[in-house]
C-alpha cells in the first residue's frame, strides 16, 4: 500500500522534498539547455513543468518549517509562489521576464534561512548559506549586480544544490524515538 507524504517519517518527508528540489534544477536546467537552441515553445513546456515542480518545494518547505516560525514559513511560502508565477507569466509576457522575480526569491531564501538556522532538525551552515543566497539575489537587482553577476548566481545555485542534496541523502534530524511518533516538529 503506498505511503501518502503526509503519513510518511521525516526523514522520508524531507527527502522527498529533496527529490522535488532536484526535479526543479534537473527541469529548470533543461529549458536553458533547450532555449540556447531557439526552441520556444518546447521551452515554454519544460520552464512551466520547473515551475510546477518548485510550486510543490515551496509547499513543501513551508510545512516543514512551519513547527518553526509558522508566520515566517507562510511568508517565505508568498514570496516563493509569487516569485514562481512572475517566472510563469515571464514565458508567455514579455514585460515579467528579467530580474523581477529575483525580488520575491531573495526574501524567501533569506526566510527559509532563517528557519533553518532556528530548527533544530538540520545543520545551521545550510541556514546561512541560503540566507547569503538571498541576500545575493537581493544584490542581483542593484548596479552592482553586472560586476558580481557570475559569483551570486553561483553563490544561490551551490545553497540551493547543497541543501536539495542534504535533504536526499541525509534527511532531517529526528531525535530518538520520535521517528514514528504523532506530533513530532515536522509532522
């Protein structure tokens, strides 16, 4: 019998949530790949199915973080999903594409850095990478961004990789004997 999410452990849930991350950078990598050889509408297809898959990791980021700060993961869960529907609207509407949505996702990664840096359930140096993230998106926006383009884009995609791998291999922390207990944080 399968194993609904809700239902599952912790450690499942969060590498599910991993899982989920890795389809979003697997996607969002192929429609640059497949927008370098002038394939709008296969690019179109590809940047939606992204997109959906990080509407999910948002969700799922948010239940997880919400036993945190239950306000703050709501937040962080906003700027994400209108992050995420600027990005949709950027591939049918000209006037979206560009930088815009890089002021909703570098709030998020600050707060999902934040929330992570006050959870007890993973390591506090992928709190403060992302929140670097965040601030390098948010840096992205101003004149300084053509200088340091290279070196923030790498900054938010190492964060954002290092805790989608952490969430695959490792998990959650879940303290002893609370692996299949009701009410634990990330239930």
């Amino acid at each position: 019998m399968p194993v609904r999410i809700a239902e599952a452990s912790p450690r499942l849930r969060a590498r599910i949530t991993g899982l989920v991350y890795l389809l979003y950078f697997l996607t969002a990598i192929a429609a640059e790949v497949v927008v370098g050889r002038g394939r709008q509408l296969a690019y179109a297809a590809v940047t939606l199915l992204a997109y959906a898959f990080y509407v999910a990791l948002t969700l799922l980021l948010y239940r997880m973080f919400k036993p945190v700060h239950a306000r703050l993961s709501l937040l962080a869960a906003v700027f994400s999903l209108v992050g995420c529907a600027i990005e949709v609207l950027g591939v049918f509407l000209p006037a979206f594409r560009g930088v815009l949505p890089l002021a909703f996702f570098g709030p998020y990664c600050l707060l999902i850095g934040y929330l992570i840096v006050r959870s007890n359930f993973l390591p506090r140096f992928l709190g403060v990478l992302m929140m670097l993230a965040g601030l390098g998106w948010l840096i992205f926006l101003t004149p300084l961004a053509s200088q340091w383009s290279s070196y923030l884009k790498g900054l938010g995609f190492v964060a954002e990789l290092l805790l989608c791998l952490w969430l695959m291999v490792v998990g959650v922390r879940v303290p002893h004997g609370q692996e299949k207990t009701r009410g634990h944080i990330l239930e």
